[in-house]
C-alpha cells in the first residue's frame, strides 16, 4: 500500500514539473501551446467562415468553454487525476502478474516491434473505438447522464464547446480505456500525435464552420505526406529525400486526399453537419438515448446504425429539455450528479420522447 501511495505522491509532482516545463519552454511537443495554437485556428475559421452567421463571435457561455478547456485539459489532471492513473496502472499491471505468474505486461509491450506509424494508427483507432461505446453508455445509462448533461448543456455551439464536460468524465473515459490500450501494450498515455489530432478534430466537429469533405481530405492526405516525407513509413526512396522530393510528397497526397478521400470524408469522419445533430434538443422516437456518438471516426455510427443526418441542421435548437434552466455556473455544473437531489430531480430528469414539443 506504501508503495502505491509513493506512486500517488510522484505522479503528482511529476506532473506538475512536467506542465510548468511544458509551459515556461515552448517547443513542437508542447501540448499547452498546441491547444492554444489550435483554439486560435478554429477562432480565426469561425470569425472568416460561419456556418451561423447570426450567431455572436462571443456566444452564450463562451468563457466558461474556454475554461473548461484548460481546466480538463491541464488541471484536473494536476489537481488529481494523473497521480491516480499511475496507481490505476500499475495495480492494473501487478495484477496480471499476480494471475499470469509473473507476466509484465508493461514490459512486454506486444507493438514494441511495429513500425511508429502502425503504431500511431492502431492506437488512434482502438482508442477511438473505445470511446464512441464510452459515448454511448454515457446516454445509455440515466446515472452518467447526469454528468454528461454538462456537455449538452451547450446552447450555441462553438469550437470551445468540445472540452466542456464535467470532471466525473475524464474519470470514466480513461477508467475503461485503461484495459484494451494496456492489454495492446500502449500503455497509460496517448502518443502526441494521436492526442493533438484528436484535440484538432474535436473542435473541428463542435466549430461553427462548415468545410468541404475535399478540404478535409486534403487536410487528412497532408497529414498522411507529412509522415511519408519524414521516413516514418520506411518507404526506401523517401528515407532520407531531398527537400522538392518532400515537398512533392506532401503536395501530392493533399490532391490524393482531396479527390479520393474528400467524397466519403463525412461518413468516414466526424464533422459539424453530423455532430450538430448529436446535441439536438429533440431527438428521433426511436433514438431516445442518442445519435451521432462519433469523437473523430464517423464510421462507428455509420457500423452500428446511430447515424442521422436528416437535412442540415445548422439552425436547429440545441440542448435537452430543461436546459433553459439548467445552471451555467462552473463550481455548480462540476457538483451535479452526485446523488440525484430534489432540484436536479425536479427540473432535470430525462423525458420520455413523445413528450418533446414538435417541430
């Protein structure tokens, strides 16, 4: 136990020396500035190119968004949560010692002789696999609703929006990924890559932009000549290529992405014409628990028969019933949930979908 409460205390103070560097020493792997590099490039998209262009610049409960991405982002796990995934893991990992007689699984991570690049993309997809059942079970379940109202409590969307969610999220979120990213060998932490694309990605589908899917699969297709012209794929004629010859590479798989991937990019990924829909405040009969689950992978919904895209819904009223009402206060928002109290009982509780008001 002694043991676990050391691995508690230097989490935590690993932490937090690790945030103050990222923070005082900018560099390309810093996530402090890359979540603020991206915010500024979706604030910049959505000042030139609305998607609701009666909707304010400075929208309805916009700082607190902005707090809440910081807060969820870097705090929490200051505050607390990093410390405790160190415990999580490594209770987790002595565990299947205990049962398998000896075997470490930390130390035989089965990925360990992959390529970096398969490795980027079997743990984008199995993390975000895992997230989208996450998703679902946090409308599924009346009990975890609770906390995820937080996040549907947006009522005009923005880039912002993407990170305000309650606290009791992160926990359940990395709580259940824990175990098919550690039995893959990715261990605890997401790689760099994998989490700035997601980060990239989320505000992109919560953005009040609305973007071409041959713009995106440009973007998609550059990303992918990006890690082409770096030698990450281990293509021998690209290994060590002359600047044009890398320049050339990433041109061309933009014009690849834009003109193979750009006509099934919306049913391949996450975007705001699909997400929109998932904060709808009325929501189909047969679908009282929710659509539209995807994080960044649209293909989950398109597999398992959540999609619904009816027409754009740009203009549609977002929410859930009573959240004209519900608080829009931080310290508030973050103690709902805990034991079901007579006000939240009384104004909050989910209704039945023929109770929803018609178009």
């Amino acid at each position: 136990m002694d043991n676990y409460w050391e691995i508690f205390v230097n989490g935590y103070k690993g932490y937090a020396g690790y945030l103050w560097n990222d923070i005082t020493n900018p560099s390309w792997n810093s996530y402090f500035y890359w979540l603020i590099l991206v915010s500024v490039a979706f604030f910049i998209l959505e000042i030139i190119m609305p998607w609701r262009k009666d909707q304010k610049l400075w929208r309805k409960d916009f700082w607190l968004d902005v707090f809440y991405m910081f807060f969820n982002f870097f705090l929490f796990s200051l505050i607390i949560y990093n410390a405790a995934s160190d415990v999580v893991v490594n209770f987790f990992n002595d565990g299947i010692k205990t049962i398998s007689g000896g075997f470490d699984l930390q130390a035989n991570n089965p990925l360990r002789t992959l390529p970096y690049w398969s490795i980027l993309i079997i743990g984008f997809v199995v993390r975000d696999f895992v997230q989208w059942w996450v998703h679902r079970l946090l409308h599924k379940s009346d009990k975890l609703w609770e906390f995820h109202k937080v996040h549907h409590s947006v009522e005009e969307m923005g880039f912002a929006a993407h990170l305000r969610y309650h606290w009791m999220e992160n926990i359940v979120y990395r709580s259940i990924e824990y175990v098919p990213l550690a039995l893959l060998g990715i261990g605890l932490y997401d790689f760099f890559v994998i989490h700035i694309f997601a980060l990239a990605w989320g505000h992109y589908n919560h953005a009040n932009i609305s973007v071409n899917g041959k713009v995106t699969g440009g973007i998609v297709g550059g990303l992918i000549g990006i890690v082409i012209a770096n030698g990450l794929l281990d293509v021998n004629l690209l290994t060590d290529p002359e600047l044009m010859v890398q320049i050339a590479t990433f041109l061309g798989c933009i014009i690849v992405g834009a003109f193979i991937l750009g006509p099934f990019m919306k049913y391949i990924f996450n975007s705001p014409e699909l997400h929109i829909w998932h904060h709808s405040f009325e929501l189909p009969e047969d679908k009282r628990y929710g659509i539209n689950f995807a994080l960044t992978l649209a293909v989950w919904d398109y597999l398992f028969g959540t999609a619904y895209l009816p027409y754009e819904g740009k203009d549609i009223k977002l929410g859930f019933p009573g959240v004209e009402k519900y608080p829009h206060n931080f310290l508030v928002q973050s103690s709902l949930g805990f034991g079901q109290t007579d006000f939240e009982k009384n104004q909050y509780d989910r209704v039945q979908p023929n109770d929803l008001p018609s178009k």
